[in-house]
C-alpha cells in the first residue's frame, strides 16, 4: 500500500493515512517538466566497486539494475516480468526450456553492437561452476545456455525452476560483452538508458543518458546520487536544493519535513530484513537454545522505537507483502529470563561474542543489541569494519560469530535452502523445502513451500530478524515519476521528472 503524508500530525499521532494520490505528483496540477533535468537523489549506500558480475550490495543494485545494465527480461515496481533485451520468450510445458528472442540493434555503451554470443555467454559465466557473480546462486538449475541462430537463445534447466525468470533479472541475468576493454569496477559496459558519468568516491556517482540506448529514452538529463549518511545534512541538502529527492529516511526526517508545502512524503511498501546472523557452523550457535536465548534477549518493539519506529516487527524473513507470509512474531517472544534458562541449559552463561558489522548502518542498533544481550550475560564486541572488509571476511570467507546486515533481496528466504550461504544454515528440511518450492509448478505451490521454509527457520532460530525497515521518501513538489516501492533492489529512475 503506497501513502502519502501531509502533515507532520500524522506522523507524530503513530497513525498513516492513505492519500487519494495513487502516485506523487502525478496529477493534473504537477507541474510542467524538463527532460533536461538533472534529477540529484540522496541515497544511503555507496557500491564498494561497479563491477557487477562480481560485486555485491544493495548500493550497486540499487544504482545498476535496469538503469545501466539489463538482462533479457526486466522487473516492474509491482514484481511483474517485462521483456527487456528479449522481445518475448517461450517455456516448454515440461519447464525446462526456455527460448528467448533477443532484440536487435542494441547497442553496448561502448558502441558496439550486443549479439546473442554476448547473451549466451553472460549467462554462461553466470551459471558455471565456481562462479563468482554474486547471484549465480540462483542459477545452479542451468544446465545450458546456447545460440540456436542470430536472433535466439535457449536455456535450458536440469530442473523446474519456477523462478528463474525473476533469476534473469538480477545481476547473474545481466548481459555484458564477450570482449571489452572497459575496467568494470570503475567504469561501466551495459545496455541500459544511462551510462556512467562520473563517480566520486564518498560523495557523488552520476548516470548520463545513453544517446543510443535501443528502448525509451529517460525522462530527464541525467540522476546524481549524493552519498549523504547524516540524516540532519541530508534534510539540509533537500531544503537547499542540493539534491531533489531522499530515497529512504528516518521518522524523525520525515516528520521535520512532512509539514512543508514544498515537500512530498510518502510511505511504499519495503522488503527487507535487518537480519542478525549466526554462525551456525561455530559453536555456541549449533546450538539451538543459544540461538533462540539471544532471539528472545532482544526486545523488538523497543529496538524499533529506538532508531525512530519507521519498522515493522517481523519473526522470521517474510513480510505482509509477500505471497508467502506467515505471521511469526510469536517464535521467539522477547523474554529474558527465558533466555537465561536457554543459556544455562546449554551451558553458556558467561558467553564471549564478536558482533562484526559494516559502517554503514547506524551504531545506535549494534548498541542496543550489545547492551540487550548483556543482561542475560552475553559479553558482546562489537567490530565495526568497512563494508568491503565485511563482504571479504563474512559474507565471502565466513569468518565471523555474529552478523548484522540489511538483506533487500525477496528470494532471501531461499538461501536457507543453501548450506554454503554465509550463514552456514545446513538443514536437510529447509533444503528440500527450498528446492520443491523451486520446482514447483504453480505460485500457489511455491507459496505455500515457502511458508513452511519461513515457520521452520523461525522455530529452528536460524538467525534473527530483527525489523523490517519501511521505505519512506521524501521529495520535492516539483519531482514526479519517483519508485517508492522496494527501492533498495529495485531503483529506476528514468521516469523520473522534474520542472528545471
């Protein structure tokens, strides 16, 4: 549900209304727009690196998918499939071919021309084994990729996989050249409608339009994104004019700006998990009962009041969106002295933990979680570490006890299904949940696997969730045709507009 906000009194009385605007600033009284406007967005996240075939993050997603780079079908602010570098395809009734009709006269931002050799040989590198594409688990049901003639490729899985066109979508789905000579971890090389323009470390990355990118051209002249972490001077840059839209803030932000004539606050719909992960392959969290003492050591309701109550609490990785939802907040219901008895029946009373996490979230959460645990006893360090320290030592070599890291991608649940995942959550169930769930052959049947993955991981405590953040952006008068929903994986941005 998409809600926009007029006044502060709103927000200060816990209580969103829905607005009668089904978009911002898409009625007849939005104002006139230049398409060529430079549309600046603050953002939270800077990518560690541009290369998408290698580089993971919700920064680099949010900056690259549909907007530099593209795969043969593209995904809508509304999960919906669309045709993008192919024109339309075709399942064979067993599920297991796929036959794509790639377009022609797509162009690369190098200016050479993307043939289906360039196809068929991203999803190739993609789907091989020991690939490092940071999503190339989601491609282990490829058994081949091939170019039948100059206009057709086909793919074909060992196995149905229900979502594997959701799959194509993603960076493992990104079609780059076969040659190129471009440096992808500071320059870019897709098909999207824009190409980079200039990135300067720490403060700034630019996209300019792609003169001749094959689809529609943006509505705009181009989109900066300013990396402004501080709430207070990112408020300021909006009021300024310095950037146009803050895509996500806090309730504090939003309710300082929600009462201005000049500014659009609105609320869209998030998927996304601030998960505290476990080790599960170390001790003390093969145990079970540890697992779920520190779940219920934590008191949600009072975490989510903390960093300003734009949050839902969830129990377990799932959120009221998803067709797979399951309500269980009840797993692991905050409770102290239950989580004492916990650990002393599992004999860990006096427990020593290292809390690692990136830089980039704020310091007030791994606190909070310090200070929970230890009242039932839990010595927690907390090692704070730059994001791409922390995408070197815990997501990729698994050195680590505990985590925490916003998780942004709805197929999340399904890593559970896959024991060499950071997590190193090895459970024959959850497996086998997952891969029917893969296989099978309608969305009601997935759905329905998929609950069952969600109510087990939460009874097994597989990690902790602690909230799920809720998107809110806030906008100028002037700005239309903004995402507002699940903006953290999914950003395009050019249909956004502006008056110059």
């Amino acid at each position: 549900m998409r809600r926009t906000f007029a006044s502060t009194a709103l927000i200060l009385g816990g209580v969103l209304l829905a607005g009668c605007a089904s978009s911002p600033a898409t009625g007849t009284d939005a104002p006139e727009s230049s398409e060529s406007a430079i549309i600046d967005i603050r953002v939270g996240l800077e990518p560690t690196s541009l290369d998408v075939t290698t580089t993971s993050g919700a920064g680099l997603v949010q900056v690259m998918r549909g907007n530099v780079y593209e795969g043969l079908v593209g995904l809508s602010e509304d999960l919906e499939i669309l045709p993008a570098l192919a024109s339309d395809w075709e399942i064979s009734d067993d599920g297991l071919t796929y036959t794509f009709t790639v377009r022609e006269g797509v162009t690369f931002h190098d200016g050479t021309p993307m043939t289906v050799a360039d196809v068929a040989a991203s999803l190739q590198a993609s789907s091989a084994e020991g690939s490092t594409n940071p999503d190339a688990k989601r491609m282990g049901s490829v058994a081949s990729v091939e170019a039948t003639d100059d206009t057709t490729v086909v793919v074909t899985l060992s196995e149905r996989d229900i979502n594997f066109l959701e799959s194509l979508t993603t960076s493992a789905g990104y079609v780059v050249p076969v040659e190129s000579s471009v440096d992808l971890a500071s320059a870019t090389n897709g098909t999207g409608p824009y190409t980079l323009g200039q990135w300067n470390r720490g403060a700034t990355l630019s996209l300019e339009p792609f003169a001749d990118y094959w689809g529609e051209a943006p509505l705009n002249g181009g989109v900066v994104y300013h990396y402004i972490a501080d709430e207070t001077t990112a408020a300021s840059a909006l009021r300024s004019g310095e950037v146009d839209i803050l895509a996500g803030v806090s309730a504090e932000t939003a309710e300082l700006l929600g009462g201005d004539a000049e500014f659009q606050v609105v609320e869209g719909d998030s998927t996304s998990w601030m998960t505290l992960g476990f080790n599960n392959a170390v001790a003390p969290f093969d145990d079970q009962r540890v697992r779920q003492a520190l779940r219920q050591a934590i008191d949600k309701q009072e975490l989510i009041e903390v960093i300003g109550g734009q949050a839902l609490e969830v129990g377990t990785i799932t959120v009221p969106t998803d067709a797979w939802h399951v309500d269980a907040t009840g797993s692991a219901p905050y409770d102290q002295a239950a989580a004492k008895e916990l650990l002393a029946e599992a004999g860990q009373e006096d427990l020593s933990l290292t809390l690692t996490v990136a830089n980039t979230y704020d310091t007030i959460i791994t606190e909070f979680i310090a200070a929970e645990l230890a009242e039932v006893g839990v010595d927690v360090t907390i090692d704070t570490v730059e994001f791409a320290t922390w995408l070197e030592d815990v997501y990729t070599n698994k050195d680590y006890e505990l985590t925490m890291v916003l998780h942004v991608d709805p197929a999340t649940i399904t890593y559970y299904g896959n024991p060499a995942y950071y997590w190193n959550y090895d459970n024959a169930e959850a497996q086998t949940l997952v891969t029917e769930a893969r296989q099978s052959a309608t969305p009601e049947e997935r759905d329905e696997k998929l609950r069952a993955v969600a109510e087990l991981v939460a009874a097994d405590s597989a990690s902790d969730w602690l909230y799920s953040p809720q998107t809110v952006i806030v906008a100028g008068e002037d700005v239309a045709g903004f995402p507002v929903d699940r903006i953290s994986n999914n950003f395009r941005v050019s249909g956004i507009t502006a008056a110059e």
